[in-house]
C-alpha cells in the first residue's frame, strides 16, 4: 500500500509575508493549497462516445484560489 506523501506546512514567515501581501509567498501558499484544489474543482465530462471524464474546472479553480487569496490578505494575526 502507497502512503501518502507528508507536505511540510508553509514557515509562519511566510504566512506573515503572505498576509503583508507579497506576491511569492502568496505564490507559496498557493503551490501548497493546490492539490486540494484540484481535487475539489473536478466536473463530469463525457466525450461523445459515452466515456466519462473527471477533469478540472478552471473557471471554479480560479474562483477557489481568489478567495484564497482575498481570505489570507484579510487575515489578522493576533501575537
């Protein structure tokens, strides 16, 4: 059985330099959010032969990185 590879979480630096709005480390985060985006931006396709497709949406996976974003750039970080 194949175990899941284990992502190492974004550095606190660099969610504070996301929230400051720098386009690298929003980069960053985003690298890190994106196999769970892909995986909820997955619409039905079937060809015309009657095959059945799950392939990504763009337009929901561009919607769901936007709020991402707009999320973590609102985002107050209490010391």
């Amino acid at each position: 059985m194949e175990s899941k590879k284990r992502r190492e979480l974004p550095e606190f630096e660099t969610i504070q330099a996301a929230i400051k709005g720098d386009a690298e480390a929003i980069n960053h985060i985003l690298s890190y959010f994106q196999p769970f985006i892909n995986s909820e931006c997955k619409r039905k396709y079937e060809d015309e032969f009657g095959r059945i497709y799950y392939v990504p949406d763009e337009y929901m996976k561009r919607r769901l990185e936007t709020k991402l974003i707009t999320k973590f750039l609102n985002f107050e970080i209490r010391l």
